[in-house]
C-alpha cells in the first residue's frame, strides 16, 4: 500500500471519530456505548488496511525478475557478410571470409552529419581482417580462420570514431579450383624434392664407384677387402673380375700385367680366353686372294655355329655348305668346294680347277707317311 493510500485512511479515521464523539455527546450516549463506538471506528478504519495487505504480492514487484514495468527491446545492430575475397600472400588466391559483423554506434559530435552505421562497421572489421590475411600463405585457411577470430573477437572503433565493430562466426575458405590447384603444387613439389635427393643420391654413388672404388684395379681390391675382410682367397680369384669392371668403368683395355688374373672370366667370341688371344696380324700389301677370303669367311661361319677345329663333322659342315652353295648355280662358287677338297686333301690347291676327286693327283707317298723312295709294294709292308 502506498503513503498516499495510507495518508487517506488515517484522515478519514480521523474524521469518523470525531463524528462519533460530537454524535454521542449530542445524544447523551450511556457510558457503556463508548467503548463499543470506539471498537466499531477501530474496525471501520482497520478494513481498508487489511485490504491492503491482503492483495499486497509476497514478494516486492521492485525485487521480481519481471517488474511491473516492461523491458524495451534491445536494438541490434549486425549484418552477415558472405564470402568476401580477402588477400593472401600468394598472387590471385584469395581468402573467401565470412562473418557476422556487430556494431554499437559511438556518440557524434555536435553538428557531425549523418551516417551510415552499417558500412563504417563492415569497412572497419574488413580492412583489419585483410591486414591479417594478406600475411598468410593460401594453404593455411583453417589457422587463418582462428587467427581472425581472436583477432575480431574485441569491439574497436572505426578510423572515423563514429561507430565501434567487432566480427562473430567468422569462417574462412579457398574456392574450390585455388584448392585443387594448391593440392597439384604442393604433390609437384613434394614429388620433385624426393626427385632431387634421389638424384643426389644417384650421383654421389657414381662418383664414390667411378671416381674412388673403380679409379683402378687395386682400388676395387682393396674396396672388395673391405666389404669382405674375411674372405682373402676370394678377393685373390676374383682380381680378375674386379680388373674387367676397372677398365670398362674407365674405357681402357685390361692392363697386360693383370692378364694371368682373368683366366676363363673374359673370352672372345670363337671361345678363347683373353690371354689367348693372338695378335692381329698385319694387314696384307699386295692383292687379296678371293679363295683366302672365302676360306676366312667359311671358318668363322663354322666358328659361329659352334663347330670346333676338332669336330669330326667339320669338313662334313664344310661339304655341305659348299653344296648348297654351289646348287644356286652362282658364279664363283665353285671355289668354296675346292676351299673344303683343299682341306680334306692338303695337297690340293684351291685355286686349282682341276677335279680334285681324281686319285691319280690327290694322293702322293709322303702324304702317307712315306717317303719317295718307300711307296708301297717296294719290299715293305702297306
């Protein structure tokens, strides 16, 4: 109940007492009706009290959550931004940033004309947060995005001073092509750096071989010794070995001295070992006969089929090759069958035309193991 409402109820109880009073004394009231008078004004005065007390709330309204009073709504001032392309330290990739962007508008000097809150705030926080993308390389969005948060998260005023902004929910991405893009580069250059220690590699190898292992034949020996120090014996079988690398890797024959190391590891193509390899002969002056060269060229063919000077069957080899030969019908090779009649029958010649089948010229007595004056039928035994 309030002090004005109390002000009333005790002037009117005022009031009535006093009416009371003169009514009684005009009338001449006993002296037992006082007192009831007097309890009657009591309660009359004390009904609008209880009342009172009886609508009052259990709890103040000035301590409720909720006063009497109503709330007036609180005015908001933001705006979302979507995908806003922001700098980066790498040209033509850019940040793509998106926020909520929050302003409070800051008193104005007197006559300062009017503005617009909104695009101060949106300029303010957009410029600090291009300050802070244009630092950061393009592949790191997700820490750019944390950085922009803390670094947005605190309410500061515009260059102008007339607005105070800050951003929320701020979100920072690459288009999908910069991304795509990003992810090649990065393969490229991963794949090119693993390229480039492998080549390193590759060629300190080379050099470690050719330029100290393979640099001569006692060099390898004594790299083989080491790799084997106890294995001596097969560091002494495999000299030769060791000496045949040296000399490719250098592009220089064998030495001579080393030539009793190489036993069988190194032959030619008819077989024979390096060391048994004869001298070139000296090139011929003069003309070349045509049945030399035919007789050259029919033993390095049975050479390459792998016919052995010992071989039984080479004249046989020899015959039918001959043959065939001369089934062609091909001039000149006629020749090939005197070239194997000479080497059956020595004492041909082969460059002879004549028959070499006849017996009257193929066979002499010393051919036989006789001499001219021994031919058989002569007092010895055939």
């Amino acid at each position: 109940m309030s002090s004005g409402h109390k002000t009333m109820s005790a002037f009117l109880t005022v009031i009535g007492s006093l009416i009371v009073v003169i009514l009684g004394l005009c009338v001449g009231w006993p002296s037992w009706v006082w007192p009831l008078a007097l309890c009657v004004l009591a309660a009359v005065a004390g009904l609008p009290l209880l009342s009172a007390r009886r609508r009052r709330p259990l709890i103040p309204p000035e301590h409720t959550l909720e006063p009497d009073l109503p709330i007036p709504p609180v005015e908001r001032w933001e705006k979302i931004v979507r995908e806003v392309a922001l700098p980066s330290r790498a040209a033509d990739y850019d940040f793509l940033f998106t926020a909520v962007v929050r302003w409070v508008p800051s008193d104005a000097p007197h006559g300062a004309p009017e503005v617009s809150y909104a695009g101060l705030a949106l300029d303010a926080v957009l410029q600090r947060a291009a300050e802070i993308t244009a630092a950061q390389l393009p592949h790191r969005a997700g820490l750019v995005q944390h950085q922009l948060s803390g670094e947005l998260a605190t309410m500061l005023p515009d260059p102008t001073g007339r607005v105070r902004a800050m951003a929320d929910h701020v979100e920072v991405v690459l288009s999908e092509e910069d991304q795509e893009r990003l992810d090649k580069l990065a393969t490229v250059r991963k794949n090119e750096t693993v390229w480039e220690h492998e080549r390193k590699y590759e060629q300190s190898k080379r050099s470690y071989l050719g330029k100290d292992v393979l640099s001569s034949t006692g060099s390898a020996v004594v790299w083989w010794l080491a790799k084997n120090n106890d294995q001596v014996d097969r560091a002494v079988a495999d000299i030769g070995l060791l000496a045949q690398l040296t000399a490719v890797a250098n592009d220089e024959p064998v030495p001579e001295r080393l030539h009793p190391y190489l036993g069988d590891t190194a032959r030619l193509d008819d077989g024979r070992s390096l060391r048994e390899t004869p001298r070139q002969p000296e090139e011929p002056e003069g003309p070349v006969d045509p049945a030399e060269t035919l007789a050259h060229h029919l033993t390095g063919l049975m050479r390459s089929a792998g016919v052995a000077e010992d071989d039984p069957r080479k004249l046989l080899f020899a015959r039918r090759v001959a043959e065939a030969a001369k089934a062609t019908g091909i001039e000149g090779t006629d020749v090939l069958t005197r070239i194997v009649d000479a080497w059956e029958f020595p004492h041909t010649d082969p460059s002879d035309p004549a028959d070499p089948t006849d017996p009257s010229s193929l066979f002499e007595p010393f051919e036989l193991g006789y001499s001219a004056d021994e031919a058989p039928g002569e007092g010895h035994a055939p």
